[in-house]
C-alpha cells in the first residue's frame, strides 16, 4: 500500500478531537481572515499537496474545504508536524523549504482562535496555477515499462526491473525529468537509471567511499560464488544493475527534479533506461505501467550533474538498540560543488548528519534531519552549492531506533543489516554535484559528445 505521511494521517483524527481548552480571542475587524490573511499561506505552501488528485487526504483550497480543519491545522503548524520539513534550521539555506515561518504560523493560531472566520470574497488570490498532469510540463520524450505488471494481493514483491532502450542516436542532456507511478496505490518508489553502452566515455572517479564499520566482524555474510545457471543468471543481472547511472527517483515527498540553468545529466546514444520498482501488496491484485517523462536541454550545459551515494552497506543494528549509529564518508580527489543531499534510511532511521571536512581541518554540518520520516522522501536542494575543493571530505553519520520504543519498528527482536525491504534497513546519504574541473570539457564537446560521468 502507498505511504502516507504519518502527519497526514494524525490531522484526520485532530479534527475529531479538538482543541476545547484552546484559549480564544472574541473575533474583531482586525483578525485574521480565511481570504486576506491565510489563504496567501496555503497556496504557497500547502495546496501542492492538499488539493484533488495529490497525495494529501483533503483539499485546502476554498474556505469550505479548510473550515471543518481548522483545528487540525492549527495542531499541525505550531507543531511544525505539516507541511512536512525536516532540516534543521540551523544549518544550511535550502531552495525548496517549505516549512513556515513563525509569523504564518502565528496569523493561522491567530485566525482560528479568532472562530477562523472566512473574511471578504473579493480579498481571496488567485488559484495557484499548477500542471495537469506533469508537473515539469510536456515532455520531449516519454518512455513506460514494456509491460503491464501484475502485482499479487498479498505477500512480499521483490524489487522488480525493467529495461527500456531510448535508441538515442545522440547523447542527450536532461534538463527535468519526471517518474509517474501508473498504480500509486502500489508503487511504494520508483528509481530510474541509465544503463550506458560500452565505450561511451571514459569515467574518472573523482570520489572515494569509504564505509565507516558500526561493528568490527558483524558485517553481513558474503554471497556465495554463484554455482547454476539460475545464479550465474540472477549474478550477471545484479553486475548490470549496479553499472546503472541514477538518473530519476520518485517516492511520496520527493519533487521532480528540475536543475539549475547551465547544468543536466547526460544520457549517452544507445543507453537503456532501467526502472527499479518497489510494488507493495494491500489485500487487492493489481497492474501498474510506470513511465518517465524527460525535458532536453537546447544546447549542451556548462556542466553535468552528477548523482552518487556516500553509503555504507556492512552493518548489523543489534536488537533493542535504541541510538545505534552507522557512518560513512567520502574523499574527493578534485574541485566539486554539491547541489543537492538525500538522506534515506528506512522504518528504523532516527536522524542524519552531513558534515562537510575541509583540506585545513575545518568542519562544517551542511544537512541535519534531527527527525527522519521515512514517509516523506525529501531532496534537500541548497540555495547556493557547497563548494568542495580537492582533498575535502563529506562525513554522513546516522542513528537507528530498533528498540520497542520506535512504534514503526517491524520486529525489535531481530539483528538488522542492510536489504531493499522496508523491514530491514538502509544508509544511503545521496549527493548531485559537479566537478569544476568538467566544465570546459563539456562546453567543448557539443550535444552529442559529453563527459561521462560517474555517478551510482
């Protein structure tokens, strides 16, 4: 089934219950209204979600639609539960916050302390203006798994896979790309990479990953030397998998990413598109068709993006441990400026940490989610990119909750180590940067010629 928020759902159940020991103000002329004062707050902020069609379970558009909640809302912004963002505010500048100020949170307690009257119609702003149906507007090109997929009523689905050829017969750059779950109801995410051809351009590495050990000699076993043919089968699939280059992720929370001017991915001529699909059963058999819709850039960029994971795959989480901490890092052998941080962990994840390491010793904390949710899968987009130099390292540090305490723990009882379902678990500090030194290379290459990059 698909995750909902777990804040999306407590608001249901506020409304029911009120607030009866709220202290109220009798309302007057100066109190803020539905159509002057909040609704300017809901539509930059709120109505992306909480309108028809989207993941939210009530519209917040008309007054009609926001007066029965009024209570509920009031709960879930001065709580800072909704809308949901999970940074700290004191670290780091981020282009897509969507968390309020405390001047919004303070004219809605205001308005509906004050009987959260609507105010005059003719004060109300206009409709925010969304997409029907894309979001990064009309595509150039659009690819959907070959295949109808039919997914059971019950039981656990493995990671399914599905490779779709482009037939580019140029390299292309993406500017924006968008992933649509054809069956949301059942698609817990989707992650979409780029199997290249060979020889499509040389890959410097211009990172090293280094996983941290949580527990010296608990590291998970390792596979057995693949012995029939059924297993040198499943081994050659998972060798071409990790080749894959992340191009497009989509899970609840998570926006279609649109990159700065002068900057895309590259898809080279011939590459395969592979979907990665989690499907989740929920009692009922279904069929999904996922597809991707990209936007090319006009002329080459001046540089590329480049996305890869700083992770460490090796622990084992003891049973009952309520702050077990997991690390790894990474080490840059030249100039990079890193534009966008992912933290994702799963039902046990407590919080996430990257610290930037300077080639002078200086340290700097560029993300902190001190309150991970795995419901909401957030890339955290900087207002201005950290810029790395060469030498510099990027420190992520995790904490996990497999204790009783964690009311979202599947089974406290158990060791956990790293696998892709949600009952196991994860530590992946995902990263999108360019590498300075790429610049000129690209600019000089044209649109069917790029460097290659090295993302994961």
């Amino acid at each position: 089934m698909r995750v909902i928020p777990v804040g999306a759902i407590v608001i249901v159940s506020l409304v029911v219950v009120g607030s009866a020991q709220d202290a109220r103000v009798p309302p007057n002329q100066n109190a803020p209204t539905f159509t002057r004062d909040v609704a300017p707050i809901l539509y930059s902020k709120c109505v992306q979600c909480h309108r028809p069609g989207e993941v939210a379970p009530m519209s917040l558009i008309t007054y009609k639609d926001v007066r029965p909640w009024a209570r509920a809302i009031r709960e879930k912004v001065s709580t800072r539960t909704m809308p949901p963002w999970f940074a700290d505010p004191a670290h780091g500048t981020f282009r897509n916050d969507r968390s309020l100020t405390q001047a919004q949170i303070d004219t809605i307690v205001k308005w509906v302390d004050a009987d959260a009257r609507q105010g005059d119609p003719a004060q109300l702003p206009p409709l925010p203006k969304f997409a029907d149906g894309w979001q990064i507007g009309t595509p150039d090109a659009v690819f959907e798994m070959p295949v109808d997929y039919k997914i059971p009523a019950d039981g656990t689905v493995d990671y399914q896979y599905f490779e779709v050829p482009t037939n580019f017969k140029e390299d292309r750059w993406i500017s924006a790309g968008e992933v649509r779950a054809g069956n949301p109801e059942h698609v817990h995410h989707i992650i979409v990479s780029v199997i290249e051809p060979p020889g499509s351009g040389s890959r410097p590495s211009v990172m090293s990953v280094r996983a941290i050990s949580d527990n010296p000699g608990a590291d998970a076993p390792r596979p057995a030397r693949p012995a029939t043919e059924a297993q040198r089968a499943a081994f050659a699939a998972a060798a071409r998998r990790a080749t894959a280059v992340s191009l497009v992720n989509w899970a609840v929370g998570e926006d279609p990413p649109a990159y700065p001017a002068g900057m895309a991915k590259r898809i080279p001529a011939g590459s395969i598109l592979q979907f990665q699909v989690h499907y989740t059963t929920n009692g009922a058999t279904a069929t999904d068709r996922s597809k991707i819709g990209l936007i090319f850039t006009k002329q080459p960029p001046k540089n590329e993006m480049r996305t890869a994971l700083i992770a460490n795959t090796g622990f084992a989480i003891p049973a009952g441990d309520a702050n077990h901490q997991i690390e790894a890092e990474a080490t840059f052998n030249d100039n990079v400026k890193i534009w966008y941080m992912h933290p994702h962990m799963h039902l046990r994840g407590k919080d996430m940490t990257y610290t930037a390491i300077y080639p002078d010793g200086r340290q700097e904390v560029v993300l902190r989610v001190p309150k991970y949710d795995f419901g909401w899968q957030t890339d955290y987009a900087l207002a201005q990119p950290l810029s790395l130099p060469k030498g510099s390292k990027l420190h992520v540090t995790a904490h996990y909750d497999n204790s009783t305490a964690n009311r979202f723990n599947p089974d406290p009882t158990t060791v956990v180590r790293w696998g892709d379902q949600t009952w196991e678990e994860m530590m992946i500090g995902y990263i999108t940067y360019t590498v300075d030194s790429a610049q000129l290379a690209i600019s000089n290459a044209g649109a069917a010629k790029g460097t290659a990059n090295d993302a994961h």
